[in-house]
C-alpha cells in the first residue's frame, strides 16, 4: 500500500497510543475514559499520581512516514514530558515507518527480537519492495519471551504472540489503566490480514486472541492495530469468526483446492459485513487455506 493512499481520517485513526506523564493513544481522557469527540488517542497515565518529574512519554506504534508531523504534534500537546520510548508491536512498515524520526527526538525503541530480525532484511511485501531499515531505525532493546516496566505510576507488560500476524508480534498491556493493546493481531469487525510470508498463521491468530481474551475484562479497553477503540465483546467476536473460518476451511481442506473452497462461500453469513475492511473473503479464506 501507498503511504499516500491513507486518507486523513485513516491516518488519524491509525495513531499511536502513549504512556507518560500524561499519555496519548486511541482514544480516552486522562482519567482513562473514552472520549466521544475523537478515537485517536488514549490517554493511558494516571496523571494526578504523577510525581513532580514524571519518567517520559512511551508510544505504541509510529505509524507511517507521512503522519509523522501530526502524531509529534498530539504528543507534544499532552505536556512537556520527554517523549522516552516506542513500542513496536511488529515489523510492518505501517507501524515501524516512524522508528527513525522517533530515535531522531531522542526515544529508544523497543520491539521483539524478531520485529528487529525482519527490519534488517529486505521484504517484497503486497507489490512493494523494502530493503533493510537503516541502523537508526532499528529496536535498541529487544526481547523474547515477556518484558514488564514501571513507569508514570504504570506498569507495563509486553508478551510476544507466536506465529499470528507475522512471527514478531507482541501485545502492550498498561495494567492500571486497563488498556491491551493488541498490535495487528485483532483487526476489529474485519478479515484481517494474515502476513504468511514472515511467519503468521490462522492458527497463531486463533492462538493470540484466546491469549488477548484471558488478559480482559468487561472494563479493558482493547486497541486494535487498525479501528477504533472497543471492548472485549468486540474481540470476542472476532475470535469466534477466526475461529469458524478455520474449521470451514481445514474440513474441505484435504480434499478440495483453494479454488474450490473459495468458490463454496464458507463464510458467505459475515462476507459482507467483515470482508469491507482491508480483506475481502478471497485472500483471507486463500492465506486460512495456506497456513493450515
Ligand atoms: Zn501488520
């Protein structure tokens, strides 16, 4: 995809979610409420227990290249906290595009090992090629099984998701103010997008969710790689639907070719509604039927 083909309203949409001392994100008020008015940014900090020198702003997903000037702009405004961290929830250019432009203003970046792995490679990606991301855009801390961290009165716990959108995806998870983020392995009322080529999997997506439903409760507010801001029953929705397109196709599987599974309509009850998004029902139900 065309970093120019995002509209203004998608880019908007797509912004980042930051902690600090007074944070930002997808929408929700200082005190953690969803805002009516917007579903760019969510506030995650506690501010009222800040102490005088909070520790800094941290950012969930840079987005791309074009929307730098903006999202500077939304952190900025929170208040005059240094911008200390990003989180990158993958490799995809859509969320790592900004990695050099936020080390550049003095942010570290941190990711799983393998969001570092796939951004020194070169990727053909959707009819784009991307060749290896310079040294200043690349994670200066990694990990790979789980990482927790104090900071703003928050704590924070980052966890690697296996196999499900590619093989370098991790959720965020701001415990006090009860916000999961869920990175692009929840695309909320949508097919999403299944990256085969770096290791993701219907089965790791299924995988993923159950593990994104456990950490929730009817209070979390749950951010998805791409949408705006929902709760658990959305996600639990989402699961259910994965979860049915895998069985309608791992049946027929060993018997008929893709051709023939797409033709059936296996899904035809939600392809209108969840093949709107980014997918339509012919390549989710193509990459279901290949990673199974
Ligand atoms: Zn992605």
């Amino acid at each position: 995809m065309n970093p120019n083909l995002f509209t203004r309203r998608e880019l908007l949409r797509n912004s980042i979610p930051v902690l600090g001392g007074g944070s930002v994100g997808r929408a929700a008020d200082r005190d953690g409420q969803v805002g009516s008015e917007s579903h760019d940014v969510v506030r995650t900090g506690r501010q009222r227990r800040y102490p005088v020198r909070p520790d800094g702003k941290i950012a969930v997903d840079g987005f791309v290249k074009p929307a730098w000037e903006r999202l500077k702009q939304i952190i900025d405004g929170t208040n005059h906290a240094p911008l200390k961290l990003l989180i990158d929830t993958h490799w995809h250019w859509d969320h790592t595009d900004n990695n050099a432009a936020f080390h550049g203003v003095g942010a570290g970046i941190l990711a799983h090992e393998k969001t570092k792995k796939r951004l020194t490679e070169s990727h053909a990606f959707m009819g784009m090629r991307f060749s290896p991301a310079p040294a200043d855009a690349l994670p200066t801390q990694t990990f790979k099984d789980t990482n927790r961290m104090q900071a703003n009165g928050e704590t924070l716990e980052l966890g690697y998701i296996p196999a499900a959108h590619t093989d370098s995806d991790i959720y965020v998870r701001y415990q006090e103010a009860d916000v999961l983020h869920c990175g692009d392995v929840f695309f909320n009322h949508a097919y999403p997008f299944i990256d085969a080529q770096t290791g993701g999997s219907i089965n790791g997506m299924i995988a993923g969710a159950e593990k994104l439903l456990k950490m929730a409760d009817n209070n979390t507010k749950i951010v998805s790689g791409h949408g705006p801001l929902v709760d658990k029953t959305a996600l639990a929705n989402y699961h259910e639907v994965l979860v049915i397109a895998r069985d309608r196709v791992q049946k027929p599987k060993s018997s008929e070719g893709i051709e023939e599974v797409v033709t059936a309509r296996p899904l035809s009850e939600f392809d209108a509604d969840w093949g709107k998004g980014f997918m339509n029902a012919e390549p989710f139900l193509t990459v279901v039927y290949n990673t199974l």
